[in-house]
C-alpha cells in the first residue's frame, strides 16, 4: 500500500511570534494515530508559501521548524518520511539544502524515507 500524502503548512506548524503551534501539532499527530490504527501510511508534505521561504536563512528555519513537527510525531509508526520542502528547487543552494533537510531530519528519525516533490 502505498502512502497518503499528508500536507503540513508551515503557516500552520509555526505561530507569528515564531514559536511552534503545539496545538496544531498535537492534532496532526492525533490524526497520524488514527490512520495508524487503521494500518495506513502517511508521507508527510511540507508546503510553504514562497514569501515564508525566500533565503537561505528562512529555508533553514523552515527545515527547523519541521525537525520539531518530527518530533512531535515521532512515535506514529504510520510515517514513513517526509517530501523535501517543493520551495527548495527554485532557491541558491538548492541542492544543499535539500541535503541538509534530510540529514536534520534523519538525525531521529533514521527510518524515514525522503521523495522530491512531484
């Protein structure tokens, strides 16, 4: 079986004040739970605004703030991985930053998998 795409925006994961939105969290995680239960899989996909992500500082904050959204869901076997943020293709250093999103995630989460966006 294949695995649900399961999108997680970064206006969502991410208060204004910068801090993470421990309540959308907890549900995303509930919802992973859920589909944990019914023996389904879920590649979570991180999508951004192109505004939220427009330098090598904000991506770096971006992957950041998904490392913590890991975290936070790290015990629901229904996530195979996660897709490489799509805004990462059209930025300097592209290729590098992709890199860097897998090896901060995959610090924890040794098991995830990793797609390009389609």
């Amino acid at each position: 079986m294949e695995a649900q795409k399961v999108e997680v925006l970064y206006k969502d994961i991410r208060l204004a004040d910068g801090s993470p939105n421990e309540e959308f969290l907890a549900a995303l995680r509930n919802r992973l739970k859920e589909m944990e239960e019914k023996g389904q899989t879920a590649m979570l996909v991180p999508v951004c605004d192109g505004g939220d992500c427009k330098d090598v500082d904000a991506a770096l904050e971006l992957t950041a703030a998904y490392k913590h959204c890991a975290r936070r869901v790290k015990d629901c076997q229904s996530v195979v991985g996660f897709e490489i943020p799509a805004v990462f293709a059209g930025m300097e250093r592209s290729a590098e930053l992709q890199e860097n999103f897998k090896s901060e995630l995959l610090e924890k989460h040794p098991h995830y998998v990793f797609s390009l966006p389609c």
